[in-house]
C-alpha cells in the first residue's frame, strides 16, 4: 500500500466510523518507538492571539494504538481591509515507515504536503518537505520552552534555493 493511499484510508476512517472513546497515549513509552522524541506534542494547545486578532487551536493525539500521530488545527482570522472573516483548518498525520516518521498534511484549501520529520533535540520537532523539483519546499518547526510554552514556525523555500528556507508565519501556543 502506497503512503498516499494509506493517507486516504486514514483520513476516511477518522472521518467516517463515529466516534469511540479511547483512553489517551499517557506516555511516551505508548508510543512506537520513532514517534517517541515528539510525545511533547500531545494534547490540546491554544494558540495565543495574533496582532491582527487572529485566534486558533490545536491537538495532537496518538492514534492506532500509538502507530500515528494526528494534528487538527483551525486559525480564524478576524475580517480587516476589506477582507471577510475565514477560517482556515487543516489535518495532518504523522506515522512511521520503514522507519523513517513522515507526516502528510491537508488543508481545506486543497494543499497536501508531505513532510519527513526529525527531532533535532530534545522537545523540538522539524517537518521539511519532500524536494520536488520546480516546487517550493516547506518547513514547519515546533519547539517546546522551559516555560511550556510551545513555539511554531512555517517556512518557505523558493524552487530555485530549494535549501534557503525564510520563515513565513511564526505563532506561540499554551497546553490547554
């Protein structure tokens, strides 16, 4: 089974069995062996106001008995300049193959990409997209600070300097 079909028959499941009540991942030791380093994500995160008074929320939860990670996000941004109010959502999964853990991310505008994650030190997490050539690359960080709080970076890299990533958007988070 290809990534991209084992994606879609997770995604239609989560989506399509109701919902069963499911003791949470208490620790990292519940969690397979390569998702271990980013149990520091699990659980219920608010993300604290933008300067333009955008709001959001997210949760990381083990899943499939510890063989997945899932993020659900939501951002609502407040209508300015003439621009009507959204809200943007978005899915991601992350699981192990071969194991290497990968994520695939999907939005309600149609992107899908598909990212290689690491943990370059302790309570950090970095998501960089598959190179693809003629397209852009992704970088999506989480560190976790002494303080609890959790800060997110999502950079960019143009096809031409597909390693020279610029951050985008950047936003700090509180465990619920």
């Amino acid at each position: 089974m290809t990534r991209a079909v084992a994606a879609a028959v997770l995604v239609f499941t989560v989506y399509s069995l109701p919902a069963v009540t499911r003791a949470p991942v208490a620790a990292a030791s519940d969690l397979a062996a390569p998702l271990q380093p980013f149990a520091f994500l699990l659980g219920n995160w608010t993300a604290s106001p933008g300067a333009a008074g955008e709001t959001g929320a997210f949760s990381f939860t083990a899943e499939v008995q510890g063989q997945a990670i899932v993020r659900k996000n939501y951002a609502d941004y407040p209508a300015s300049a003439g621009k009507p109010a959204s809200r943007h959502d978005d899915l991601m999964v992350m699981a192990v193959e071969h194991g290497v853990v990968h994520a695939a991310y999907y939005d309600n505008e149609g992107h899908v990409i598909r990212y290689r994650v690491t943990a370059p030190r302790t309570r950090e997490a970095r998501f960089e997209s598959e190179l693809t050539p003629n397209e852009p690359r992704y970088r999506l960080r989480y560190t976790l600070g002494d303080d609890g709080v959790l800060t997110g970076a999502f950079d960019v890299a143009a096809a031409a300097t597909p390693n020279a990533f610029v951050t985008y958007l950047t936003w700090t988070a509180r465990r619920q």
